[in-house]
C-alpha cells in the first residue's frame, strides 16, 4: 500500500468517524422525545419519498420557479456527481470504476455530469444573486449559508479541475466529456500537469469530506434528515390534530421539550429555512410576532441546548415558553398571534407540522397555566355555561330552524342532519344565508332535521385555543345526541363544523358521513334538481381555510359559482389562499396593528369586483368589517347560498326548483 492510498483511508475513515458521531448524538437527542407511530403505510411512505424528493414536487406544487430550480439542480447535480465521488475514494482503495457498466452507460454518466456541472454554476449564480441582491426579508443570509454556496462553489471547479488535467495527463479526447473536454485543451501545456492533478484532487476530496462532516453541525442537515422526514409526514387528515387522553394525562399540552415527539425534533433539523411558511404567513404578513419558522427552529435549538444537560442528569432547562424572547423560547404573544389557517404547513416543501406545535403550547398555557387572552377567558365561560362563545341562551339555538318549521330528530327522523354551529344559530347576519339553503333543500325535497336545542358547539374553537378539557366535552354531548337518534349524515353550514366533526369527532368515536353545504349545492346541480340562471355580476370566492387548505373542497364552490355569476380569480386563492384572519377564536380577539381581513379586503379591493361569495359565516363576518374599515360597503359580502337563492330558475307547474 503506498503512502497515497493510505492518506486517503485515513483521511476518509476520520470524516466517517466524526459523521457518524454526530449522527449518533442526535439519535440519542431523539430518544428524550415522546414516541409517536409514523411507520404504519411503510411501502406508501416510501414511494411518495421518492417521488417527492426526485421531482422536487413541492417547488412546482406553488409555483416557486426561481429557488425552485436552483434547489431542482443542487439536489440532481449531488446525485449524479455521487458516482464521481465514490470513484476518487475507492478507486485507489479497492480498484474501483464504473467502467464495469459498459462503456454507452459510462460515457452518458460522464456526459450527464459535465452537462450537471454547467447547470450547477447557473444555479449558484442565481442563489448568490437571489441572497445578496434581492434579499427577500423571509430568508436570513447566515454565515453557514454563505458557507455552503462556497463549498458548493469549490466542489465543481475542482471536479472539473481534476477532470481536465487527468484528460491531458492521458492525452485522450473523450466528446462524451465536453466541458472537462474544453478545459483539457486549455492546460495541456502546462507544466507539472501531475502536481496541479493531485492539488484539485486533494482540494476536492477535503471539501466533500469536510462537507460531509459539517452536514449534521448546521442548517443543512436537512439534506439528510429532509428524506426520513418526508417519509414520516403525517398522512392523516390536514386539519386533524393529536388526541390528548384526558383520564391518563398527568401534563396537557407542551413547555418542556421532553413534552415533543422525535417526528417535532426530526422537523426542527429538516427545516430548509426557506421562509415559505414565514413568506405565506398572515400574521406575519400584518406584523405580527408570529414567524412560523422560528418556530420550528426553537424546537431545534432547545434540543441541542436542553438534551445535552437532560441526558447529564441535570434539571436546569430552559422551557419552550416563555416572555423573554430568544432563539430558545417562543413568546405567548407569539402563539396566540396564529389563526391555525394552516398555511405554513401546506407550503412548507419537508412537511413540517407547525400547527400543532402550536396548539400543543396553547394547550400547556389554558390546561396547565390557565393563562389565556380575556376574550378567550370569556368565550370558554360561555361555552360551558351556554354552548356558544357569545353566552346566548342555550334554549334558543334552535329557534331559527323552529320559525322555519323545521323538525329535529327527537320529532322525526331524516336522511340528513343539519349542523346549525354557533354562528348559524346566532348570527344575525349569517341568518340570511342559513334560510336561504334551508328554503333550497325544502324546495328539492331533501330529508333533514336538526338536533334543535339538543346541539352545542362543535368545539373547534375551543380545541385550537387550547382547551382541550372544553372540546371534548362539546363534542361528547354532540356525539351523544347524534348517536341517540342515528344519525349518520350530516351536513355543516361552517367549515370549521365540517372539519371538525368529519376529521376530530372519530377520535372519541364519533364516525358520521360529513358534507359541506356546497357539497350537497353541488350534488343538486349536478343531479338537476336545481338550474341557475347567470346575474353577470363580476365576482370572486374567498376559499375558506379550512374548506380549501384543511379538506381540500376549492371545485364546488366554483363549479356553483360559475353558473350564476362571473367568476374572477383572486391572486391569492385555492391553496394560496390568504386567511380571513378569525380562525381558532381569533375573531372574537382584539387584533393589534394592521388588521389580517383588512389586507384580505384591500387584495379583493385590487380586483374590481362587486360581489365576494363566501361559505364559511367566520369569514363573512371578517371580510364585511374590512369593507367597512376600507370604506367599501358598495363590496357586497354574501354566501354561496345566498347567492344560489337568488339566481335559481323555478318551475312553476311542477312548483319546485329545477
């Protein structure tokens, strides 16, 4: 063995020692965690790993074309110099060489890698240009990020360094190299051509081992820990948070990060630190304290400063809450800023799960702190006492479906029930528009009912506040009420009902076959029960968050829509929706500084429309306050049924709406 070879064993056996430590470290970080079953679906898991991480679908999915493509060719140019790099190593090891592929297939993996190679400067050229001239303000220029551009920046000269004086050192001409080709030619004069080879190899074999050995210290070791990540998402419905069992429970919710799950450590060192989540904020968007992203880093950093004097035996951590704000704890401020609208998750390209982290801490303040807004302190007062946020009779929940000469089950059976929520039920406002789909499915002969004074809020608020205790209690005597009478079908005028009963009631064995109002409107349509004439009003629909983002419901509102009026487009719709800024009892909150309806209402304000549908009463509430903050009441704010109602054809001799 000559001293060659033996350098480089030893060189490479120390980056390998010192890589896998640190992994090992971070293993036993992780086991501090709580544990959580993400291996069930194992083969389902890995073949969207796959396809996510090959395609980089998350930068096609939101258009995010400019880092998109320039994290499209870091990702493919590291997978096709891979087999240069194994080469170098174990080349002089063991002898080894891709040669054995044959020479078609040898000859298109080193086209392939010269054409990467080209594609990989492009790339880094955009990256610098992106960081250091346009700045976006969600993207931190971080030395380790400069670092990593540097490395990347060495990695490819001195590949294609070594490439080329290997070239003229053998005197070849290989057209299937072109690039190595090009600068071969260049240095086929120059002297000491052996010395200048081995400089770009050792420059080149340090800096990926080097790499190789920073990967698991810094930002980037998301790319490593991005793939089990991926493989570990939650596959369960989007708007579906964690079970707490209340009777086994001795802590609710999380302060300390022994509370968190190794999947919430594994999202903390997956994190790309792209902004996304931050970028597509709405609290953030309005100034507030929220950043989803720091977030998932204080996660990240409590882990490294707190496990280490766990795992020591040690009891002085730092706790995850807290009011002084650093890198180690996240404000109350900050949590109660969130309206769960749930867009840091739908943008985030590893999946990360901010949402119930969040809620998580939530829960800790109410359950175990009692610490909370005085709004919500009054809400959760009027929930126990009187079942809705507002502290409104309990006995006249059901007086509108009543004057309405609706039954309810206890009277008689039907095919549906009709979910009336708090705001149908209260809402002067939303009044209207409950009537409205009322009267349409009276007019179409569809069997339903309502549980009356029987309901109680469906918990949604109460739960994403927070107080779990509260939410399982509104949801028991619900379940219990729709189990007494055998319903199996319901129907919700909210989307926070809907996504409530249909993803969060199975958890205490509530299992109902659950539709959104436009769901059944669209059913109609489809099944002509009912025609639509078209207003010509020049609109736009206002996608709900947890209509569109949490259960995916953005075709049948439109599909509705575009039969009765002109459907525009907002710039910000489907899954790039901006929230109404009322989610998780934000609308009954005082909301400092620039207002999150407001700025939904001065984008829909941009698009010179006459008319915005809505299908969600939280919403309709927010959006008609901007329009009066904005002073454009002219703006009408009017939900899809209402709208329906207006613009349906009716059949006079068979007296029922085709």
């Amino acid at each position: 063995m000559d001293i060659f070879t033996l350098a480089l064993i030893i060189v490479f056996a120390i980056a390998l020692i010192l890589f896998f430590l640190r992994i090992y470290t971070l293993y036993k970080y992780f086991r501090i965690g709580r544990n959580i079953n993400r291996f069930d679906q194992a083969g389902k898991r890995f073949l969207f790993m796959l396809y996510d991480t090959l395609s980089q679908a998350c930068s096609r999915r939101h258009k995010n074309y400019y880092p998109g493509f320039t994290h499209f060719i870091f990702f493919w140019g590291f997978i096709l110099l891979f087999p240069s790099i194994m080469e170098l190593i174990l080349g002089p090891i063991i002898g080894f060489s891709w040669e054995f592929l044959g020479t078609p297939l040898y000859q298109a993996l080193f086209f392939a890698q010269d054409a990467i190679v080209v594609l990989i400067v492009i790339a880094l050229a955009m990256a610098f240009y992106r960081r250091y001239v346009i700045r976006p303000y969600y993207i931190e220029n971080s030395f380790d990020a400069l670092l990593i551009l540097i490395l990347v920046t060495i990695i490819v000269i001195t590949i294609t360094g070594y490439k080329a004086f290997q070239i003229a050192i053998a005197g070849t001409y290989p057209a299937y190299m072109p690039l190595s080709l090009f600068f071969a030619n260049l240095v086929r004069n120059v002297p000491d051509k052996t010395f200048w080879l081995y400089f770009f190899y050792w420059f080149h074999l340090g800096t990926i081992l080097f790499f190789l050995v920073y990967i698991p210290y810094s930002k980037h070791m998301h790319l490593i820990a991005s793939f089990p990540n991926i493989f570990f998402k939650n596959n369960g419905p989007r708007g579906e948070l964690s079970y707490v069992d209340l009777e086994k429970s001795e802590k609710i919710g999380v302060n300390d990060i022994r509370d968190l799950t190794w999947k919430d450590y594994l999202d903390g060192i997956s994190c790309t630190e792209c902004g996304r989540c931050t970028q597509n904020c709405p609290a953030y968007q309005t100034e507030k304290p929220l950043n989803p992203k720091n977030v998932i880093h204080t996660v990240k950093y409590s882990l490294f400063h707190n496990a280490p004097l766990i795992l020591e035996g040690k009891n002085d951590t730092v706790p995850l809450i807290s009011e002084k704000q650093d890198h180690l704890s996240i404000t109350p401020e900050e949590l109660w800023a969130c309206t769960t609208c749930g867009s840091c998750i739908e943008h985030c390209p590893v999946y990360n799960e901010h949402l119930q982290k969040i809620v998580d801490m939530r829960r800790y303040l109410v359950m175990n702190e009692g610490s909370m807004p005085n709004e919500l302190a009054d809400a959760f007062k009027n929930l126990e006492r009187t079942g809705n946020p507002w502290g409104f009779p309990s006995v006249k929940r059901g007086s509108l479906a009543k004057s309405k000469n609706i039954k309810t089950f206890k009277e008689q059976k039907a095919e549906y029930l009709l979910f009336m929520g708090c705001m149908g039920a209260y809402d002067s406002r939303y009044r209207s528009a409950v009537e409205a789909f009322i009267e349409i499915l009276n007019k179409c002969g569809i069997s339903f009912a309502t549980l009356g004074n029987e309901e109680t809020c469906c918990g949604d608020m109460a739960r994403r506040s927070g107080n779990e205790y509260l939410f399982q209690t509104l949801a028991k005597k619900n379940i219990d009420a729709m189990k007494k009478y055998g319903v199996e079908k319901i129907i919700t005028m909210c989307p926070h009902g809907y996504n409530t009963i249909k993803n969060e009631y199975p958890q205490l064995g509530g299992n109902f076959k659950v539709y959104h109002y436009t769901e059944i409107l669209q059913m109609l349509l489809r099944d002509g029960k009912i025609r639509l004439k078209s207003s010509g009003e020049r609109a736009v629909y206002h996608d709900p968050c947890y209509l569109g983002r949490y259960n995916g419901i953005y075709d049948a509102p439109r599909e509705i829509l575009e039969k009765c009026t002109y459907l525009l487009e907002l710039e910000k719709s489907r899954t790039e929706s901006f929230c109404c800024g009322g989610g998780s009892g934000r609308f009954l909150m005082e909301e400092k500084g620039k207002r999150i309806n407001e700025e939904r209402g001065r984008q829909i304000v941009e698009k010179g429309v006459n008319l915005v549908a809505v299908a969600c009463p939280i919403c309709m509430l927010m959006l008609e306050d901007a329009m009066k903050s904005l002073h454009r009441e002219d703006i009408s704010i009017k939900d899809i049924s209402e709208i329906i109602f207006k613009n349906i054809e009716i059949n006079t001799q068979k007296d029922e709406i085709i």
